[in-house]
C-alpha cells in the first residue's frame, strides 16, 4: 500500500490539510501528549541550546521546545512537506521558532549546528532512515544529544477469542500499511550503525480500554483497510469487530501497545 506520510505534498491540498489537522488533534489525545512530553523529557532541553525537530510535521513537537531554551536559543523545524510546515506556520510559536524544508538526504545547515534534536516518528516514513541518521549526526556537535520516538505495531496486543483472525489482521497491518512499523525495536542497531553512542531507552506502553486512546481507531481501521484488501472477508470483518464493540460496551476491551524513546549522543574518538 502507497503510504501518504512519504511525501504528503504529492497528494491533493485538501487530504493534506487533513493529515495535519489529524496531526494537531491526536496531539491533544492524553497518551499523544505524553509519549510527547517523554520525549521532551528525554531531550532535556536546556536554556541557549540550539535544538532540531526532524519530521516535525505541523510542529507539535517544535511548539513544545520553543519555550524551554528561551529567547537565547533557537529551535528549527525541519520536515519533508511544503504544506505541513505552512499548516505548523499558522500555528503560531515565539521567535525563536523556524521551520525549513527537506526530506533528510541533505539537511540545509553546516556541520555541527545543533545542539541536539529530536524525532518524533518520523524514520518509519523515511526513504533512507539510515542514511537520515548519517545525516542528523552530521549537523548536531560533538556531545550532542539527539531524542528518537517511535512506534512498534508488532507489539499491538488485542483481547480477542479469534487469535488467528486477529493475528492475521494485526499482522497484516503491521507488515503492510504506513511504513516501516518495526522501526521502534530497530532504533538501537540502526542507531549505533550510524555512528551514534546510545545513552538511554526508554518504553512507553499505552493501555486502551476505551474509546479515548489513540489506538482504538488504529484498530477498528486495521480492520476496514484488512476488508478492503481482501485480507478478510465481510464475515470475518463483522465477527471481528462485532467482539470489540461488544467488549467496549461491556467494560472489557483491553489493547497495548509500545512505543520506544531511544536517546543518542554523538561522541567523536
């Protein structure tokens, strides 16, 4: 399946606007603003520092820098999508805020630029994520730090009495739709083949038994995407989420999922 987060100005203006405004609202879903607070956390950013935000999208994650390095320093968004940034443009931030294009093959900045970044599932898309993190380590300094975000649906576990239907479709997803969904449990080799130094993992699991968490409409459309691609049929479809309904309903969907903030350093020997 063509993925729509490759290369967002390719499709029409307005399935971009929608991506974005997808983007900013699952920002506000709580699980959404943590796992980005995490990261966040993780980058500790600091007052004066220079800070990149690589895949930064409608700048969720560059709005929330912005404040912690103060007037003194400065934070650069940076994404593959014309349209995005002027979605994150009209999202307003203070001045030490900017955006630039580029897809990551050659980032327009000299080495040594930053002080440290952050990336916030962004390589799963990427064309080249290894060479991407080549890159990213070119323009940070010796010492810098750069905080990494990222999703693994082969860890998605579903409540289901048909395991096998549900394996199918999950696995299905997994393999097949939005890129590259092992990329959390490939950060560190990825990482570390890149030059980089691993200086801290972290997990983050979130736990759906309602409505509210972002993953429950992953869900439901795995299953929508598995029937129209002729992974299930119709009866398979309505069986399947005919039990996920009746378990919400009931008090007793249970779905998880695991996310890894992997922090790296640039150290030169």
């Amino acid at each position: 399946m063509s993925n729509p987060w490759t290369d967002p100005d390719s499709l029409p203006a307005d399935t971009v606007q929608g991506l974005a405004q997808f983007i900013n609202a699952r920002a506000h879903i709580p699980d959404q603003s943590a796992a980005h607070a995490g990261l966040v956390e993780a980058l500790a950013p600091r007052p004066g520092e220079r800070l990149l935000d690589f895949g930064c999208g409608t700048g969720v994650i560059a709005r929330r820098l912005a404040p912690l390095v103060g007037e003194t320093g400065a934070v650069v968004g940076v994404d593959i999508s014309g349209a995005m940034l002027d979605f994150a443009r009209t999202c307003g931030g203070p001045a030490q805020l900017s955006y630039e294009q580029s897809d990551g093959a050659t980032l327009p900045f000299p080495d040594d630029s930053f002080d440290g970044g952050a990336m916030a599932r962004t390589l799963l898309h990427v064309a080249h994520p290894d060479a991407t993190l080549v890159e990213l380590r070119r323009v940070l300094r010796p010492g810098g730090r750069l905080a990494i975000l990222e999703c693994d649906w082969g860890t998605m576990a579903v409540d289901h009495s048909d395991r096998a239907l549900t394996r199918r479709i999950l696995d299905w997803r997994t393999d097949t739709v939005d890129g590259n969904n092992w990329m959390g449990r490939q950060l560190v080799a990825r990482a570390l083949a890149a030059g980089w130094q691993i200086s801290d993992i972290r997990v983050l699991t979130t736990i759906g038994r309602d409505e509210t968490t972002t993953h429950f409409g992953s869900i439901r459309r795995c299953g929508e995407l598995a029937l129209q691609n002729g992974v299930i049929d119709q009866k398979e479809y309505d069986g399947w989420v005919g039990e996920l309904d009746s378990r919400l309903a009931a008090g007793l969907f249970f779905a998880s999922i695991n996310e890894y903030i992997v922090v790296t350093r640039r150290e030169d020997h």
